[in-house]
C-alpha cells in the first residue's frame, strides 16, 4: 500500500504535513505569503469600510424611495424641494456607497490575486532556470570551439540576438 502526504493548514503561521512534494509547496506558499507581509483581507478597518459602503447603498435607496412619495403627495413648491433634496442626497450616498464597497470588495480580491501571480511567476522562474541549466551544463562539456570572425555587414548573425536597427531607406 502506497502512503499519501497529507497536509493540513490551521493558519498562516502553522503548517503540519507529512514530507512530500504537494506538502512542501503548499509549505512554501504559506511560508513566502507570510514573508511578503501581505495584511489580511479581513482586516477590521477593510470590513469597517465595506460594511458602512454596504449601510450607504442601503440607506441611499431607502432616501430615494422615500423621496418620491413625498414630492408627489404635496401641492406645495416648498414641500417638493425638501424632498427632492432628499432625494439627491440619497442617491449620492448611494454612489457613495457603491465606490466604497466595490473599492474594498476588489482590495481583497486583488491583493489575493497579487500574491497568487508573485507565486506563479516564481514557480515559472525556477522551472526555467532548472530546465536551463542541464542545457548549459551539456553545452560547457564539450571543448571550446575557436571564435570565429563576426559576420560580414547584411549577413545573418547565427547565435546572436538580431539587430534592431531601422531598416535602411
């Protein structure tokens, strides 16, 4: 019977598994999110901010649902102002509102995805310099061949990068 490694996360800090290659990269996921300080998307003042954006889209609607019945049930020039003053100031708190709680509903999920690309992009880095190095390793054994004379001007380059030069006119 084959044994499986099993690992299981309590929090950011703790981490216990059984040795294994998906072990120790989820070890290390956990371990580098922790080095890059990264604050918690829960954090009390983001949840502050996107509950009171939440209560301001809220309150907003409830302004402006209030305001069309009053504007409409007085006669009278003054009565109607007052709630169409009320009116506008609930449909500003509810853009208020709205720009606050897509500002910190987004910020968690980015700086997720921020950490996730750091990540990726490291994993990719370390594949390609392993992939790479048996190559240049391969490629050092064998003696050095003499350097040849550079190529003559409109000749192609063979190991070079090629030119960027404009094209001439």
């Amino acid at each position: 019977m084959t044994s499986t490694s099993v690992t299981s996360v309590t929090s950011v800090n703790s981490v216990s598994s059984v040795p294994g290659p998906p072990a120790d990269r989820a070890e290390r996921f956990v371990r580098e999110l922790a080095e890059l300080r990264i604050p918690d998307p829960a954090a009390a003042r983001a949840a502050l901010w996107l509950r009171l954006g939440g209560l301001l889209m809220l309150a907003g609607l409830v302004l402006g649902g209030l305001a069309f019945p009053l504007a409409h049930a007085t006669d009278s020039s003054l009565g109607q102002g007052d709630a169409l003053a009320l009116g506008l100031g609930g449909v500003t708190a509810a853009v208020v509102g709205g720009a606050l709680f897509l500002r910190y509903s987004l910020t968690g999920f980015l700086r997720f995805w921020l950490a996730r690309q750091s990540y990726d992009l490291d994993r990719l880095g370390e594949r390609l310099t392993a992939a790479a190095a048996p190559s240049a390793s391969a490629s050092a054994a064998p003696a050095q061949a003499p350097a040849s004379a550079p190529a003559p001007e409109g000749e192609p380059r063979h190991g070079d990068l090629p030119r960027t030069d404009p094209a001439p006119r």
